[in-house]
C-alpha cells in the first residue's frame, strides 16, 4: 500500500459510523438532486470524506482535492508521482500537528486562567463549600441514607456541563442513571461521592487536576477545564 492512503481522512471513506443522519443540502444549482440510490451513496462517499477533513482540523485546497479525486476515479495518469504524494503527506501531517499543538497549547492555557477566576470568585457564593483539595461542591438536596465507600458500587443521576454551559454528559438527559465504582470516577467524583449520603444531590465544581487535567476528554472536554456536575446518589448497589 502507498504511504500517502495512510492519512486519517482516506482511511475512513467507508466508515458506516461516520454517516449521520443529516439533511442532504447544497446551494448549488449545478448539483444532482440525490434522488437515485448512486447520487446519494456517492455524496455519502464526499460527506464522510469531508467530514473526516474538518474533524482531523486538515486545511486542504478543495481544488487540488477534487482534481486528485477525479483522476483517481477515472484512473488517468497522476499529476503527482506516489513519491512527490508521500512527501507532500508527510510535510502536510507535520504542519497540522505543529498548528494542532499550538491551538492546544492555547486552550490549554486560556482554560486554566479563566478556570481558576471562575473557582476564586465560586468560593465566596452563598452555600458553596471548598475542600482542601480544591474541590467545590453545594449541596441542592440532603439526603439521610448511608456513605458510600471507595470499594462501594453506586447507582447516580447527573449532568454535567463546561463553565459556559455547554453539556458534555447527562444520563439526566438520557433518562437513565450509570451504575458505577466510587473509585472508578475521575478523582473529584470519588472524593465527593464518599462525602455523600444515598438521597443527597450536590452540585460539583471540579478543578481540572481533579477532572481530566492537561489531557482532556474527547472532543468537548478541553485541557485544564473546570468541570460542573449536578449530581444525585440514588443507592449503593447491593445495600440493603
């Protein structure tokens, strides 16, 4: 295989997981109406193509894409040799990743300032409690069941939001609470958790190094983010 189909966004041109459930739109008239199964498996292919593009953060010239793509489709002579090509991903790759770690860099440290304002200023509301490890929490309803132990599985409901508001998690909004180990959290859950009695809700305020720190999670959860969770103990699992 050539080094150059290596790239992420060639590797997933058949990923059926890719493919949502999105409405078929374009303002070119020029366009099929993707009315026949062909045109609309084949804007299927571009979209997935397209999508896995902007995911990876890839600033490709659409035109040279598109030349690319209708050579190979039409299996005429390439106006780059595989050589020119792997070279060309290979420099490509590097500058993304440099562009991708610098964005990061800058997230990572816009995320840890505004984090630590927003805890400064938390700590003297009304109700919110800061322990010594930092971490906040404000209790929304006492409960009068037992504590939990770091051994101890739970049932919970909660949901979960960044400091603008954007919700990340919510098995609220699932409408299904997660059974889960005390231990087996992010550290500001365990700690919280074991605080707890069965019927308390509190409402969590996490600092970073207590959460998912420098790394992150996934593609809402960015570096150094303060998390917030409304959190209810329905039951230690087994409890009787």
């Amino acid at each position: 295989m050539n080094r150059f189909w290596t790239l992420p966004f060639a590797l997933v041109l058949l990923a059926a997981p890719v493919f949502a459930q999105e409405p078929a739109q374009s303002d070119d008239a020029d366009a099929p109406a993707l009315e026949s199964v062909k045109e609309k498996a084949s804007y299927a292919f571009g979209r997935n193509v397209g999508r896995s593009v902007r995911a990876g953060g890839y600033d490709i010239d659409i035109a040279a894409f598109t030349k690319g793509l209708t050579e190979a489709i039409a299996d005429t002579k390439a106006s780059l040799t595989d050589q020119e090509m792997a070279d060309a991903i290979t420099a490509f790759e590097g500058e993304a990743a440099t562009a991708r770690a610098e964005r990061q860099r800058i997230q990572a440290e816009n995320n840890l300032k505004e984090g630590r304002e927003f805890l400064a200023a938390n700590k003297e509301k009304e109700g919110v409690k800061t322990l010594e490890s930092g971490l906040q929490y404000k209790v929304i309803k006492s409960g009068s069941g037992k504590n939990p132990t770091a051994k101890d599985t739970i049932r919970a409901h909660y949901h979960g939001t960044l400091l603008d508001g954007t919700v990340f998690d919510s098995s609220v909004e699932r409408e299904e609470p997660i059974e889960i180990e005390v231990s087996g959290v992010i550290r500001g859950w365990t700690e919280a958790l074991q605080l707890m009695k069965v019927g308390d809700k509190w409402q969590l305020f996490i600092p970073s190094e207590l959460a998912y720190g420098e790394r992150g999670a996934g593609d809402t959860i960015g570096p150094n983010a303060v998390l917030i969770f409304d959190v209810e103990l329905l039951e230690i699992v087994g409890d009787e």
